[in-house]
C-alpha cells in the first residue's frame, strides 16, 4: 500500500474529487506533505455529478472505515494509506464511499 500525500486522487463513488488539505507540513514525498489521521474527513467534495430532484451529490467526506495505519504514525498521528475507504454525505445515505483512485507516488509503500 502506498502512502496518500497531498497531490493523490481521492473521488467519491460518482467521480467527485476530494479537497486534500495536509495537517502537516513536515514528512513530505518528493516535497510533497503526506496526509496523516484525520486529513482526509470533513473535507469537500467536488464535482460530483450525482444530483436530481431528490438526489444529493457527494459534498463532504465522512470518518474513515478503513486506511489508517496501523503502526506508522507521524507526530502521533497515524499515516494514510491507499486502501482508504470511507462514507460520504451523498444518496443513498450510507453507501457512497470515497477512495483513493491515483496515489500519485509509488515510492514509499508499507504493509501496514
């Protein structure tokens, strides 16, 4: 699994995009921040195309599920890893998740 830094492609199941905001500045990837526990929740959502009459497009992300580390930890928080999963506010409640689609690096993975 890779680890999910500022510039990685995180979308909700319609193909709306996550804002990613880092939480930190010090631990970067070719200069890059990496997102730590909890950058990726509460963040917009962007372009989904998912909407109608009684249909709500994905426009926050909600806790993660899955995707945090298990033992690396930066500054006491644990790193994101791609196999993120996570809920959004989108219809139908409770079934849209977002991922990440494109880490962007593949230069350091972990295990765990």
């Amino acid at each position: 699994m890779e680890w999910i830094d500022l510039e990685s492609v995180i979308k909700c199941d319609h193909d709306g995009r996550v804002t990613n905001l880092a939480s930190q500045q010090w631990v970067t990837i070719g200069g890059v921040p990496v997102l730590v526990a909890t950058d990726p929740e509460g963040r917009d959502i962007v372009a989904c195309p998912n909407y109608g009459p009684t249909v709500k497009p994905c426009a926050k992300t909600l806790k993660v599920a899955v995707g945090y580390s298990e033992r690396l930890k930066i500054d006491g928080h644990q790193v994101v890893l791609s196999h993120l999963d996570g809920l959004t506010d989108g219809t139908p409640p409770g079934f849209v998740h977002y991922k990440v689609r494109d880490p962007k690096q593949t230069y350091v993975r972990s295990d765990l």
